[in-house]
C-alpha cells in the first residue's frame, strides 16, 4: 500500500508562490544589507506545466553596490535561499558543500539576471553568501511574509 501525501492544486500553488518570494526577498535583503535598494514585484504565470513555477519575480533594483564581490553574493542569494528553504522542509541537513554542488548542477537554470549579478562567483564567496543568507533568515522571511501575505490575498490563496 503506497502512503503517498497529495497536495491540492491551492496548495502547491501557496508553495510556488512561497518559493518565489523567499527567493526574491533573499536578493532584497541582502542587496539592502550592502547599501542599495530596490523592490520586489511577483507575477502569476498561468502555466499548464506542472514542472514549472506558477509564479516569477524580480527585484527591481533602484541602487546597488559596485563591490563585485557583494553584487556575486546578491546575485546567488536566491538560489541559496531556495536550498535552505528545501532543506529547512526536509530537514536533510545539507551545507553549504552540498549547495555548491547543486548550483554548478543548476547553474544554467538560473535567470539571465541573477547570473549577471554573480558574474564568475568562486566557491568562497558562495560560502561567505550562504552564511549570510542563513545569519539574515530570519529579515528574509519577515520580508517575504509581507509580500505572501499580500500576494496570496490578490491571487485568492
């Protein structure tokens, strides 16, 4: 007998539209934490593709950093974000080796945008923005519920 643990289709879409802003807001924090500005939009997608997120988003930058080094760990804190955020609900206890690994797997998945901000990231500073991005978990998800909450009302979830 399978246990298997299905999910409505409101329910999938509170995940992907969760995922989406926990990794957008990773992107606004920290690029606030390094002395810029900008703000988050999330837009609905309508796919009929069940692999693929029915929500995308950006953060529509007003200021930023020219330190590369802090534009790179802007650019990957939505990847990370979205590890820690799958690893918090599978409590798989993975680190920062294992994201690494997964973002040189994912790398050519990751939007146009979020590659420029990296530019060529070394393993370090992969590392240095993972810590980051777990030292500020909680300022991203307090970000992020602003934009649930508002976004899961509009979209009647």
């Amino acid at each position: 007998m399978n246990n298997f643990n299905f999910i409505s289709g409101k329910e999938l879409l509170r995940s992907d539209l969760r995922r989406t802003i926990i990794h957008e807001s990773a992107h606004l924090v920290l690029l606030k934490k390094f002395g810029g500005n900008g703000f988050i939009e999330i837009i609905r997608t309508y796919t009929e593709n069940l692999f693929e997120n029915s929500f995308t988003g950006s953060v529509y930058i007003v200021n930023i950093t020219t330190d590369s080094i802090h534009r790179s760990m802007i650019g990957a804190a939505g990847y990370i974000s979205g590890f820690i955020l799958n690893d918090i609900n599978q409590d798989s206890g993975l680190n920062e080796d294992d994201a690494f690994n997964f973002f040189e797997f994912d790398y050519n998945e990751l939007s146009d945008t979020d590659k420029e901000l990296m530019g060529d990231i070394t393993y370090e500073v992969f590392c240095d923005t993972y810590d980051f991005v777990k030292k500020y978990w909680s300022e991203i998800e307090a970000e992020a519920k602003i934009h649930f909450d508002m976004h899961s009302k509009m979209y009647e979830l």
